[in-house]
C-alpha cells in the first residue's frame, strides 16, 4: 500500500461480457511505453527441488530496473501519460503537459489493477478490460517546475492524473497491446458520480452542489458480476484549509484530516475541497466505488451500505450465492454480506452491494475471531451514533466502539479459491508487518466466527537472504485460480532507514499456501512500491502495478524539479526526461503459468 505512512503529504508519501462491452472494438493499436524492459536479470541458481514454486528466487536489488526470474519477460504496459484513445496527446517527458492533456491519457501513482476477461474461455486470456487507480501523485514529478507553486493549473492537472483509467487491451503477437476503444475512459476526483444505499439522498451528504469525484486509492477488486470496485484511502490528500480557526473533530481526526496538505492544496481553488468552507463534502469520499468497465456513460456509483471506511484493501468472495466484500480501513478489518443472493439482484434494477450487513473482525488472542455485526442499536452502537446512517458514515468509529481489533495498517486482501482462506499483510508493525490467515467458521464466507494465524513474517535481523524470502511493509495479497499467493511490498514506507536499506527496492513475493514458503519473484525500481497484482484467468500473464518510481521514502534525499532522476528514470531512460508509474506484464518465455 503506497507510503500510506504519511497520508497529507503523497511525496514523503507515508468474466461477463455484456452487450455494451462488444461495442466499439476499435481496430488500430496503441502501443503504451516503451517496447519492452531490461533483460529479465537472470537468477544466481536453479530452484531448489521439491517446492511447488519451480523458479529460482530473484536477489534483493538496488538498480534503477525491474528484474524477474530466468525463463520469464517483462514488458512496460500503460505507463502514466500514454495516450488513451488514438488521437490522444503523447507525453512529454519535460512535464509540461497540460490538465486537458491529462484527461486523455493514463494517470498516474497507479495503484491497484485487475483484469477483467472480454469473452470466455481461451479468448478471455487474450482479450479483456484493463482497470487502474491513481492513488497518488508527486508534484516534484507531475509537474515542470516540481509543483513548487500551488495554482490552479497545478490542482487541475494534478485532479486530472488521479481516479481510475479503464483500457481495452489484447496480446497480439505476443504482445499485449492498448486498443483504441469507445470503452477506454478516465474517472476523476471531478468525474459526476452517484450514491446508492442507506445515504443516498442524506443530509449529511447534501452540500447544495452536484456529486462530483472518484479518488483513486490502493483497494481494487472485480466483482462476481463484472464490475471493478475500488477504496478511497486518500481522502485525507484531497482535503484542507487555510482557515487558522478551523479545528478537526474526533470523526474528522479519526480520518485522517488535517489543515495542511502541504503537496496539493486543492482548496485553494476549488472550495469544494476546503474543511471549513464546505464540511459536509468530504461525507461524499471514503466510499467503497463500484465502476461499471463495460458501460463507459454509466457514473461511478458510490455503495454506501459497505461504510465510510476509506478502504485500503477489499476482495469479493461468495457464500451459498451472498456476495462477501472484505475490507481493511488504517486499523480493522470488516466484512459485508449482501441481503439477498447476488444473481437475484443483479437480474433486477439494484445492485447486489445496496443491502446488507457490514461487520468489523475482533482476533482474539487464542486464534480465534469473531465478526461484530456495525448495526445501530447494537451492543456498543446504542449511544454516541444517531442512526444506521449515522452508524456507516462514521464506520471507522463504529469499529473502534465495538471493540474490533485494531491493527497496524492492514492492507489489501486476498481468498484462496479452493480452501477459502483469506490473507491479508499487516503492512507496519515489530519486524516489517506481517501477513495474516483467517479461515471462517464451517468455511462459509458469512460466518459470525473465524479462527486466524500468522501466515508469513518477514525474518527478523540482518541475517543473509538465501531463499529470497526476507521482505518488509507488505501492502497486499492476490490469489491466482492455482492458489499461489502474491505478496506487494513498499519498502519505502518502512520506517526505519538501516531496514530500508537492508531490504533493497520493493518486490513482489509468491508464497506456497501449503507449504508457507515465501519467494522474491520480482523487484521493482527505486522508490517505488509494487501495489497491485491481477492475472488472466490461465495466469499465463501477470499484470504488476509499479507505483511511484523516482520519489523518496521517509527522511530520503528526493527528486527535485532541476532533477527528477535523481531516484530513478524508469522505465524510459530519456535523460530529459522522469521516472513514471505504470503496469508491467510479467509471463513464461515456455508460455506456462506463471510462478510455477
């Protein structure tokens, strides 16, 4: 989860196919980036025998690249500022382009990703939707003059390279490919959306203005029904005030807000985004955002039934035809059930995630658990929240009354397709975080009580790193449909800067469920966090989301507007140029699966 360790300032930076979707199959290619990466740095020794993960670990790296295991290929795919439609402005490795320019092109600080087949089958492997988030944006890289003066063109272009980009992308030749395509779109944080659920309509929500604004955050997930579903964790970028009376209050604190958001400073020229001008309008951000990929006019819709959580993580599973989202705000972990079977609801005018029930974990501490129903009313709900509306607006509160378990930073989640365990990392904590297991009670998704472990911890000490398995702050989990787990990791979110040092650039790790054994599959460049992993459906091609190459971790020398490379030039090396978020497709040279 990227450098989420200090929110208010992003540079320290703490398969259905519906009818809309066959529409408009555009026919030229747009080739994103450039052709292809360094050479996969080749492994300094086979495999050990008799693991189910057969490639042989990659070392901990410090070089300006993207490095993967011998007998594998990386490639450069939709970087930020590649052009999203065939007319679309290239980029300009100087910076200078414009808000307008970057409303046509993809955005950046990408985050989380999934893939999202366009067909069944075989064809789904080659053909599908490509959906991204823009969680942040480094003004020293976003902009020409390094984002040293907060105008409005500033704030514009830096509203205009965040959200969420959906692209329509093929392997053609062996190459995935952009295609130009009616589906390809970006959201915004000034994007019009909607609100459906028990605030649709509410007060507390009603600033007087139209609903505007998706904010991309790390917490990506694709629906049972084929929609994408993201997290606004970074609601506390977004916001601030120069009003020196303004005071935050417990809600607001316990989100994050603050007057200063030194990097931003969006308030200045939109009120909108201003504490003490309009404080109802932050009410409309830390939703739970589903997006229709296949319906490029449909708005973005906000699902206010799952809680105000600012979600860091989420991942859809299913229980006896319910769907379950779980989701990690800073400090818990929730789940919510549907009302009704999904298939039920999804024939009709609503949305499965209307009606339901959001619960937040309590661990305890003899591995056992429990789900505590957020319901007004309920023990710990009955004072100090007005209703249920009151109950989801301020959920982080509500988990907090209910006695939920806090934890540091839990991140993004994953469900193990056969055995229906879920992971999900611990990203801070003693040691560099940890990843958590839990199992529901009687294995159905929306049981009351779990039974939990620690599934991986990185190895403590300075000590040699001879299986690749040392790693630290891990921001999420993916489940591929063979069970292997994929690990992201942001090491510049790391606190200490001797650990930092000793762990190398951020990586992505395959973990072995049944065995517990944790290999360094991939590393990415200097600064960045890998943030987001999806796969196609034979996990032929895995699609990593390298985000923030270039900037600093905490009390790290930085890029500066007379040196944007200063950290990293990936992944274009121009020497006028800077280092760019963007996706790589990782896949077998032996067209196998990967990370077997």
């Amino acid at each position: 989860m990227a450098h989420h360790h200090d929110h208010a300032s992003p540079t320290r930076r703490s398969a259905l196919l519906t009818t809309a979707g066959l529409g408009a199959l555009g026919a030229s290619a747009l080739v994103c980036g450039p052709p292809a990466l360094a050479a996969a740095h080749p492994a300094p020794s086979a495999a050990p025998t008799g693991s189910r993960l057969s490639f042989a670990p990659v070392p901990i790296a410090r070089k300006d690249e993207v490095t993967v295991p011998e007998g594998y290929t990386v490639r450069v795919l939709a970087p930020w500022g590649a052009p999203i439609g065939p007319r679309g402005p290239r980029w300009r490795p100087d910076a200078s382009d414009t808000a307008a320019a970057a409303l046509r092109q993809v955005g950046t600080g990408h985050g989380g990703v999934e893939y999202l087949p366009l067909g069944p089958g075989h064809d789904g492997n080659r053909r599908g939707l490509l959906v991204l988030t823009h969680a942040t944006a480094d003004p020293v890289l976003l902009h020409a003059d390094g984002g040293r003066s907060a105008t409005a063109a500033h704030a514009a272009k830096e509203m205009a390279s965040l959200g969420v980009t959906v692209l329509r992308i093929e392997l053609r030749d062996g190459r995935w490919r952009v295609l130009a395509d009616g589906l390809n779109r970006r959201l915004t944080p000034s994007s019009p959306v909607a609100f459906s659920g028990p605030l649709d309509g509410h007060s507390a929500l009603d600033t007087g203005a139209e609903a505007l604004g998706l904010l991309g955050g790390f917490a990506h997930a694709a629906t049972p029904w084929g929609t994408f579903l993201n997290g606004e964790d970074t609601l506390a970028d977004a916001f601030g005030t120069d009003d020196r009376r303004w005071r935050p209050t417990p809600e607001q604190e316990r989100y994050g807000l603050t007057a200063d958001t030194p990097d931003y400073g969006w308030h200045a020229h939109h009120p909108r985004f201003d504490l003490a001008e309009a404080p109802r309008e932050v009410h409309r951000f830390g939703w739970t955002v589903e997006v229709d990929p296949f319906a490029p006019n449909a708005a973005p819709v906000k699902r206010t039934a799952l809680g105000r959580l600012a979600a860091r993580g989420a991942a859809v599973a299913e229980s006896r035809g319910y769907a379950v989202v779980y989701l990690s705000d800073d400090a818990h972990l929730y789940k919510f059930v549907t009302a009704r079977p999904w298939r039920d609801i999804r024939n009709a005018t609503t949305s499965p995630l209307d009606e339901g029930t959001l619960h937040a974990a309590r661990l305890d501490t003899d591995g056992t658990g429990a789900w505590i129903p957020l319901v007004h009313g309920r023990e710990g709900l009955r004072t100090g929240f007005r209703d249920q509306a009151d109950v989801l607006l301020r959920a982080r509160e509500a988990a907090d009354a209910v006695g939920a378990t806090a934890l540091r930073e839990p991140g993004q989640p994953a469900v193990h397709p056969v055995t229906g365990t879920v992971y999900c990392p611990e990203s801070a904590g003693p040691g560099g975080g940890r990843v958590l297991a839990w199992t529901e009670g009687s294995g159905d998704h929306g049981a009351a009580v779990m039974s939990w472990r620690e599934f991986a911890r990185p190895e403590p000490g300075p000590g040699t790193d001879p299986a690749g398995t040392v790693f630290g702050a891990p921001g999420g989990v993916h489940c591929g449909v063979d069970g292997r787990l994929w690990i992201t990791t942001d090491v510049p979110a790391v606190a200490e800067p001797e650990r930092r040092v000793r762990l190398g650039n951020s990586a992505l790790l395959c973990a072995d469920p049944e065995t517990g054994e944790v290999r360094r599959f991939l590393t990415g460049p200097p600064g960045c966090a890998i943030s987001g992993v999806s796969s196609t459906p034979d996990q032929g091609t895995l699609f990593v989301t390298v985000h923030g190459p270039g900037s600093a971790g905490e009390g790290d020398d930085g890029p500066t507007a007379q040196d944007p490379r200063a950290v990293s030039n990936w992944p274009g090396f121009d020497p006028r140029g800077r280092p760019r978020s963007a996706v790589v497709v990782v896949s077998r040279r032996d067209g196998g699966r990967v990370g077997t």
